[in-house]
C-alpha cells in the first residue's frame, strides 16, 4: 500500500502502485476487473488531493487496469 499523502511505496519507494504492487493487485482482483478499477478510482480521487498539479495521474492510477 502506498504511504500517504506521498503516494509512494511503502516496500520500495517507486510512485504507487509500482510495478510489484500493480503484479499484487491484478492477481487479487483477477476475477473482477471492475471492482479493480473502482478500488483505483476511488484512490484515485484520494490521491488527487494530496498529489494536486502532478500530471498524468489518471495513468498512474487507472488506464494500466483496464483490459486489453
């Protein structure tokens, strides 16, 4: 999980999700990718706040998820 209000990884400090914590995530909502990027979304709209004027956040949140 990411400490806030940095929004970094708690493991090792990449910008989260990093690359381990998208892995984790996607195994654990591998059966609904919906509820995934409702969770993402909803931290999404947390990070916002405390991450105001940093650019492209809804592809560090959100479009990775999304099925392809």
């Amino acid at each position: 999980m990411a400490a806030r209000p940095s929004w970094r990884c708690r493991v090792c400090g990449a910008a989260w999700p990093c690359s381990p914590a998208r892995l984790s995530l996607l195994g654990e909502y591998r059966e609904d990718r919906v509820a995934l990027l409702v969770y993402l979304a909803t931290l999404f709209c947390e990070a916002a706040g405390d991450l105001a004027g940093h650019d492209r956040l809804s592809d560090r949140f959100i479009t990775w998820a999304r099925a392809r």
